[in-house]
C-alpha cells in the first residue's frame, strides 16, 4: 500500500515524479502529492484527492525542478484528503516528508514533543517532519535531526521516509524500517522508489536497502549507514524488465490484459524449470532441505493464500509430504504447534507482505528453513528466505491478481513433482509434467479466447445481482474459494466460496429466487454430488452457472473447461471465473484495475 517515488539530477524531475506516481497506481491509493524544488529557491507543493490524473491536472506549467519527491497514499491515519495528502510539511514551511508505514507511538510523541504546533492533518507522518523541524530548530543538522526521531519511533512501527530539506535543494534523506524502498543508481542522478517496475525507464540498476538504513541521496553519491551509523555498501542489483511490459498496449483495463497473458506465463515457467528431456530445473541444495523436512507449511495471504491451497495437493500427493497452508496474519501471532522438522513455504506476489514478513522473521528466529515464491525478485522476502523460486509472470499491475496465481500454483506444481522425484514417488514419476502443462496452457488459451460466453453470463446473471455463490467439492472447492474473492473485489458482488456439501448446512438458507450460483465441476468422483447439490439450489430459485469439464458436460452446461490433468484442473477452472469477473466489473461501470479500498501490495499488517 501506498508507493515512493523521488528524484535528484534530472531536469524533469515533476514529470518523472508523475509518470513514477502513475506506475505506482497498482499499489492502492486515496490521493497523491508531489514537492518539487528548482534549485533557484522555489518549492512547490502540489496534492489533490483522488487519482493521478487529478494531480496532473492541478500541476501547473510553472511547477519545475531538478529534485523532487512524490507519494500515493492509502489512508490509514486521517480520512482521504488534501490535507492528509503526502508529502507533509513542517509548520515552517521547510521540511517535506512522504512516508509508507505506520507510527505506532505517534500520539506519544506529539504530546511529548509538539503540545504547542498546530497541525493541518491527521496523519501520524505530520508528527514526523514537525519533530524534525523542532530539532533542527534547537540546533541539530537535518541529518542529524532525521536519524535522532528515528531512534524515538517504536519498535512496532514500520516506514518507509524520503524527506527534502528546502535549503539543501539537491539532497534526498532517505530511511527503511519494514517498508520496502530502492535506490534507483543513474549517470548523474539518483532516484528513490518503493518498486523498480516505477522507475526502469530512468534506470535498471538498484540498491536494495536493509531494515535501518539510513541514507543521503544526491545527484552523484549514495551514502549510506546501517542502523549503528557505519558507513556500509549495498550490492547493485540489475533489473531487465522492459519498462514498456508494464503498459496497457490496445487493452481497456490491465486485468483483462493479464488474464490474456496466463498461456505466455505458463510456457515461460516450462521453459525457465523444464529441460527438453524432462527434468527439472529446481537446485539440489532445496531439494535436500525440503526432503529433510517432516512437514511443510504455506504461509500466505489473500489471493496467495487460495494458491497454497491447491498447493496442498499437489505436495501431498506428488511429493507424499504433509501439508499445511496458513494465513499470514493469523500464524503470525497464533503460531500452531509446528512438527519437529518443519520447512516454510511462503507465496507472494510482491515479495513485500507485511503479515508474511513477520512470520518470516519468526521462522528465522527459529531457526528453520524457508523458501519465498514471489514475482519480484530482490524482494524482501526473497531476500530473508533461504531460497526462492521466482514465478517469471512479468509486471502484474491489476489489483485484483490473475496471471501470479496461475504462476504460483504451476510454479508448486514443478516445485512438488521434483520433490517427488527426488523422493522416488510413484505418483511424480507417472506425472508428465510438461506435457500436461503445455495442455494446460492450451486450455486456457482457448478459454480467454471464448471471452463472449463469459461476458454473457456476466451481464444476464451478475451485472445486477446484490450477491452470488460458488460452490465446488475437492481442487473445485478450493477454486470456488478464489473466484469468489475475484468477483466480490472488483465487482463488489458480496460473494462466497463454499463446500458444494456444506450448502445444506445452513447456507442455503440465502438462497432466494435469482441468486446466481456458478458451480465448479472437474472431478469425476463428485460431480455427482455437485450436481445433487445444484438441484436443491435450483428448486429455492437459484440461476445456476456450471463450469464443466468437457468429459463431465451436458448440453446444459454453459462453460466447457477442456480436458486437463485432474492435479491442474484449477488453473483451467479459474479462467471463466476472473473473465465473469472482469465482466461484471464493467458492466456495473467500476474502474477495474483499482476496486476501492484495496492495494495490490499490502505493506502494512
């Protein structure tokens, strides 16, 4: 949540601030500011409520420079608004401070330190750069001044700091705790970003900064201190991610365009962890580590979470490991009671997870091993785990995630057959993986190019309903739990996931005459049942919609999901249930790609 972007040395710094800040929209956010300073004596301030646009629209001709910091905010202290807005200015006018994170003690210090500043914002960052003016003010260096409120901020906090001084008009002072943030390294400039994708078309090459760093920015020096005040260099990182990956191109919406990309995704997976004989390409040291281990635990969130649930399957029955799949935010601070030889895997998109971070920094604690699977690497779980497997799905901009959940499930999928291998399974060895991949890859292909089917059932069942269901049994149950979440984000559908079984638990009770039920039938030993269970929901009223695989459909049914290996059904399955949901989205005339409320990475816990 909420994005970083600052600039020193270029002539266009208020245009690389936007263009950064509009990169950076996937991430979630209320309203946006940029400060710029044109090294002649003139700052200028500029924030708006609402979208980039708004800000862009706001920014005059006159508002130039050569060195500048830019914010998007998701509101957590403070509702959204103008005065609430990053960056925040100390009362003098001197200081401005965007920040990503929250101060825990923030009340505290304000009563102890500012009782008499009047304050324009609720914001708990405002509390930050007026306490760096007071010190400044009773004699400290900016500097100086910075790193002494650091030390005043509680452990539990989190943050992410990028502040200007306005009489050191060429210099960025920058501070990481828990809040992912990069040094962007260039020819005479230097830039700061919360994510590398804002900025490759300035550079590729980046610093990644560690918890506690403290560090100044100009045009031509990166200096950096650890959090005891050493002087310390951090290792460059390249990045060769095309800049332009990360445009719409001829598409209305980022998520429709990345549910078209998930064929290309699964065949860049068979390519970069699939030799041409067969084997995998997964290093022994891993293998040794997770066949040393006595169970295995999924760590997730959201999206990533439903992931390490089909996940489950395929380790359980390809490799013959026990597994467990957690929340994050719910291990993090009510742990169970873990096996003697535990090994953890944790699923993420971003790489920077808040609640996944901190049961990542428990299990390090413990001492045990770890694996991060992520889309960004260099990420900070990628770089406090022990291994990763990097899922190669390129930049994923819609909030609502598509193309890195077919990406984490196909990248278990590998991970679990060459555990399976090494083990000598049975169950691995009759497993083709790639060729039931290229199947895969093939059925999805000819699922998003049937995208007319789902945008009529998206406007016939769902563009006015107030709520809908889907309901599976097994893997189907496990994506009915994901299709739901897809069509209750961007849609704001209220939508459940359920156990086809379970409806006559009590939930059919909310089954009235029109409700939209879309069941999920790929497994031969329950589609019986499923369909059993479909007629009690028909005879209370329910509009049912069958996902079906060809060998299981009647002519009834209305989507026809191709014939895939039963271990992968799910990423077949979970095609028409995104498209179902980018179509309801539209018609009820949403912005897609940004639902309200939501961010795409979620960096506080």
């Amino acid at each position: 949540m909420c994005g970083i972007v600052g600039v020193t040395g270029r002539k266009n710094a208020t245009e690389i601030l936007l263009n950064g800040l509009k990169k950076l929209e996937y991430r979630g956010y209320d309203s946006a500011g940029i400060y710029v300073n044109d090294q002649k004596g003139n700052g200028y301030l500029v924030k708006e409520k609402g979208r980039i646009e708004d800000l862009r629209a706001a920014v005059g001709p006159t508002v130039k420079g050569t060195a500048g910091i830019g914010h998007t905010r998701w509101a957590t202290h403070g509702v959204p608004s103008q005065a609430n807005a990053h960056p925040q200015v100390s009362a003098d006018g001197r200081f401005y401070l965007v920040h990503n994170g929250v101060i825990g003690n923030f009340r505290e210090l304000k009563a102890e330190y500012l009782a008499d500043t009047e304050f324009v914002s609720d914001t708990d960052t405002e509390v930050i750069v007026q306490l760096i003016s007071r010190f400044v003010n009773e004699g400290m260096e900016t500097k100086e001044a910075f790193t002494h409120v650091l030390s005043l901020i509680d452990n539990s906090s989190s943050y992410a700091f990028l502040l200007m001084d306005k009489t050191q008009t060429d210099t960025l002072f920058v501070a990481k705790k828990k809040s992912p943030l990069l040094i962007g390294v260039g020819d005479g400039f230097n830039v700061v970003c919360s994510d590398s994708m804002v900025m490759l078309s300035e550079t590729h090459d980046f610093i990644e900064l560690t918890d506690g760093d403290v560090v100044t920015v100009t045009p031509n020096e990166v200096e950096i201190e650890d959090e005891d005040g050493n002087h310390v260099t951090r290792n460059q990182f390249h990045v060769d991610d095309d800049a332009s990956a990360s445009e719409k191109g001829a598409y209305e919406f980022f998520m429709l365009k990345e549910i078209d990309e998930q064929p290309a995704v699964i065949r860049t997976l068979q390519q970069k962890y699939i030799n041409e004989d067969g084997s995998l390409q997964i290093e022994d040291d891993l293998k040794n580590a997770i066949d040393g281990a006595d169970r295995l635990y999924i760590v997730a969130a959201g999206t990533s979470y439903h992931a390490g649930l089909v996940g489950k399957s395929l380790f359980e029955k390809l490799a013959g490991i026990p597994t467990e799949v957690h929340i994050a935010s719910e291990f993090g601070y009510n742990p169970p009671l873990l096996s003697e030889k535990p090994f953890f895997i944790f699923l993420t998109q971003s790489g920077e997870t808040a609640d996944s971070r901190e049961v990542l920094d428990k299990v390090n604690q413990w001492g045990y091993k770890s694996l991060t699977i992520t889309n960004v690497p260099n990420s900070t779980l990628s770089r406090e785990a022990n291994y990763t497997m990097l899922l190669h799905a390129g930049p994923e901009i819609a909030v609502a995630s598509t193309k890195a959940y077919t990406a984490q499930m196909t990248a278990e999928a590998i991970l679990a057959k060459s555990l399976g291998m090494h083990k000598r399974t049975q169950a691995a060895a009759d497993f083709e993986l790639g060729s039931e991949l290229t199947k895969v890859a093939n059925a999805i292909q000819s699922l998003v190019d049937q995208k007319d089917v789902a945008e009529k059932m998206a406007q016939k069942y769902l563009s006015t309903s107030r709520n809908a269901f889907y309901i599976g049994r097994g893997l189907d149950y496990q994506t009915a739990i994901e299709a739901a979440l897809k069509l209750k984000e961007v849609s704001y559908v209220q939508t459940e996931g359920f156990a086809a079984g379970e409806l006559k638990h009590g939930t059919i009770s909310l089954i009235e005459k029109g409700t939209p039920v879309i069941a999920i039938i790929t497994d031969e030993k329950t589609a019986g049942l499923t369909r059993s269970n479909e007629q009690e929901v028909i005879s209370r009223g329910a509009n049912v919609i069958n996902v079906v695989s060809e060998n299981l459909a009647t002519k009834e049914d209305q989507i026809i999901l191709p014939k895939v290996h039963e271990l992968l059904t799910p990423l077949a399955a979970i095609i028409p249930a995104q498209l179902l949901a980018y179509y309801t989205s539209k018609e009820r005339g949403y912005d897609v790609d940004k639902p309200r409320n939501l961010a795409k990475s979620v960096t506080v816990e």
